[in-house]
C-alpha cells in the first residue's frame, strides 16, 4: 500500500519531535518561551501534521503531556492553532476527548468499587457488627475481585476473620 510507509514515517517522525520538544516546550515558563524555544519543534510537527496519521500520532502525544506534566491547556490550544492551524486543533480536541473518556471511566469504575466495598461493609456490620477499623481499612482498599469473594464468604462464615480467610 502506498502511503503506509509515509504514514509510519510521519508518526514516527511526531514522537522523535516530541521526545525533545514537548519537554522544551513543557518547560518554557510564558508562552512567548514556549513559541521560542519550540519554533523548530513546531516546524517538524507541522511537516508531519500533513501526513494522514499526524493528527491521531500528535493527540497521543498530547494525551501524554497532559497526564505527565500540568500545561496551561488554553496556552496549548492556542500554541497549536497558531502554529499548526486546524490540524492542530483537531489534534488538540481529540486528545481532550481522549482524556474526557478515560478519566469518566476512572470515575465509573472508581464508583463501582466504592460501591462494592459499601455493600461489603454493611453486609459486615449488620452480621459481625461492630467491625475494626483494619477490616473497615481493608474492604476500602481491597480490589472489586476481592470484595466479590468476601461477599459470597459473608453468607457462610461464623466469623470475621472466615471472611478474610
């Protein structure tokens, strides 16, 4: 196929740029530092934005920025668009929709394991009642796999610790 090639080439081409870039530019105190010490960067980014896979290869890129370091995300929006015009939002947008989704589903299942670990601790309560506050610390800790097990243990232990047997 044509153009795989140049399509591999571009990403590649994107993360080598961003292995030194992104961290000059993540460090660069004002904007007008960030356009200094990038401008060449940019350029690079911007040849490679052209490719088919530039876009998709720069939110990756984003997405691991924005989850390594704390940058401005209005500064980077806006460096993006001026240096690399829509492709660059568009690289922008779909790494914050990138991010938007792993961190609601972080949410969502950070909310099924408090939700299961609530179960556990009134299903504790209401049979061995009162708990310590190392069982309590442990089903708040305890993975969702674990506090599985210690649900089905509740209906046949005699005690508590049968439960975390």
């Amino acid at each position: 196929m044509p153009g795989v090639g140049a399509a591999r080439r571009s990403r590649g081409l994107v993360v080598a740029a961003a292995a030194g870039g992104f961290a000059a530019v993540a460090e660069a105190k004002s904007l007008r530092s960030r356009l200094k010490v990038g401008r060449k960067f940019w350029e690079l980014v911007t040849e490679a934005l052209e490719a088919p896979s530039g876009p998709d290869a720069l939110a990756t890129l984003l997405c691991y920025l924005f989850r390594v370091g704390d940058p401005n995300p209005d500064q980077v929006k806006d460096f993006l668009i001026e240096q690399a015009g829509d492709k660059g939002e568009e690289a922008y947008v779909t790494a914050a929709e990138r991010l938007t989704k792993d961190a609601a589903e972080k949410a969502a299942k950070k909310g099924r394991a408090e939700g299961r670990a609530a179960v556990v601790l009134k299903l504790l309560e209401l049979r061995f009642s009162p708990l310590t506050a190392e069982a309590v610390e442990w089903i708040e800790q305890a993975s969702a796999e674990q506090l599985d097990v210690w649900v089905e243990r509740v209906l046949s232990a005699e005690t508590l610790d049968d439960v975390f047997a």
